[in-house]
C-alpha cells in the first residue's frame, strides 16, 4: 500500500474556513480513496509509518484508523496488523427466523443458548407482551451463528404461562420459531421492529469476538400473531462493522 501525502494529493478544494474539516478527517478520507483501490486482506502500513509519510501526529492517524476500523472498512488483528476489511454481509430484514433466513440465502445457521430461565416481567415487557406487572416471563439469551461465525447476541422475552417448557425446547438449539409452530401452535406473522446504534459491551465484544465500545446494530422486534396477540419481544445485537441490513420499500 502507498501511501501519499495528504497535503499533496489534490483531489479536492480546500473547503471554505467554516467548514473546513478536523486533519484526522482529511487523512481518514485519503485513506478511504487508498482502500476503495485495494482487495480484502491487503496490509495497512504501521501507524508509524503512515505519520511519516502523512505527515501528521500519531493521534491523528490512529482516530482516523479508529473510525476506519468501527465503520468495518479496516478490521484490527491483535498482535499482526490492520488489515483491509471483507465487504459487510447483506442481511435481509424480513418477518422470518433466523434460521430461515440464513438457511434461505445459502448459509448454515446455528445456536449457542447462553442463559435460558424465568423471571418477573419488567413494567416495559409486561406492557408490550400484554402481561399482568410481575407476571413471569422466560428470558432466553443465545448467540446466533452463520456458517460458524457469530452473528448476533439475541435476548427474548416470551410469557412463560403461554410457553411452559420453552427453554427446555431451545436447549438443543433449536429454531424459537419452529418450536412456537410445532409445539404451542403459534406463528408470530408481523412485528415492529426498530434498528439502534450502540456500543459493545465488554461482554458482548467477548461473544462477538470484537472490541469493547465497537458500533452495534441492535434490533429490537415486537412480535404478533394473525389475531394481533404479542408473543415476542427481542434485542438482537449486531456487530455494525461486519452487517448492512437490507429491506425492500413498496408504496400502499
Ligand atoms: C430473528 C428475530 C427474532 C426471532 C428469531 C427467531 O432473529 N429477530 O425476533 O426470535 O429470529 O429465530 P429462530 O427461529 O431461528 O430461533
């Protein structure tokens, strides 16, 4: 990888005084001009070396490494190197399992449960599941994987009254929806689902594989049966350096 300076490479004019961008920023866009040229893999030079050759203060270019890396441009192996990144995996957002989905795009979808049990219903998932204040609840936390790799930390709330024996049912790591059709006769058909910005936790970075404080998508879905009757709430937290979520828009 060569890197030229950026003060030298001319690709733009200087933007007016107030507008005029923090160094890191103009040294991450040099670098992003670099990258769009290079395949996955390719070395980056040490952070060392791009100073010199950049010209500019150590902090400087390590925020713009930070941002490359958080954005999953750039992808950070202990003890070797940056590296440039695979491009992001395309995940569909439709009203399907997991399993499904990744079982209909091709890949092998797996599941570690890490936690399943009972608990009272906070106020919040009570309201949402149509549940009396302190009625229990199963909470079962699993990590998602595709073909091996992991995925997704995913947290569902269900109404334990409901679903007797649930998590006795994932324990083999089964598909939460195929047992809600076979076992309790229940298809969840629509949901609402909303998509946030956040930062891993040590723990999830832990299952994630990813650094603590690294960008996560989580998606939070509301789940409902034909008749309107809730049967799930869930948090799925993503990696936000290695997924684009895809969804079709169609007008009424
Ligand atoms: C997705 C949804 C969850 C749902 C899960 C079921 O991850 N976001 O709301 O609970 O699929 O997946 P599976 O049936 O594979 O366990």
């Amino acid at each position: 990888m060569v890197v030229a300076p950026a003060a030298r490479s001319g690709r733009e004019a200087r933007p007016p005084k107030e507008l005029r961008e923090p160094k890191y920023y103009t040294v991450k866009r040099h670098l992003l001009d670099i990258i769009g040229t290079l395949p996955p893999g390719t070395l980056v030079p040490t952070e060392r070396l791009l100073m010199v050759e950049l010209g500019t203060s150590r902090t400087t270019v390590r925020q713009a490494l930070g941002e490359l890396v958080g954005e999953g441009r750039l992808v950070r192996r202990q003890g070797s190197g940056t590296y440039v990144a695979e491009p992001k995996v395309h995940w569909p957002l439709r009203m399907t399992s997991f399993t499904e989905q990744a079982t209909s795009t091709g890949h092998a979808a797996s599941t570690q449960l890490i936690d399943a049990g009972r608990e009272k219903a906070s106020d919040d998932i009570a309201e949402r599941l149509e549940l009396r204040t302190a009625a229990l609840v199963h909470r079962i936390e699993r990590l998602r994987l595709v073909d091996e790799v992991p995925m997704a930390v995913e947290t569902s709330y269900l109404s334990a009254q409901q679903f007797p024996g649930l998590a006795k049912e994932l324990r083999r790591g089964d598909s939460l929806y195929r047992v809600l059709l076979e076992r309790y006769g229940v298809v969840p058909v629509t949901a609402e689902e909303t998509i946030e910005t956040a930062a891993a936790s040590p723990r999830e970075a832990d299952l994630l594989r990813t650094e603590t404080g690294s960008p996560m998508l989580v998606l939070s879905r509301h789940s409902f049966t034909a008749d309107g009757s809730p049967v799930e709430w869930v948090q799925s937290w993503y990696r936000g350096d290695r997924y684009r979520f895809v969804t079709r828009l169609t007008s009424d």
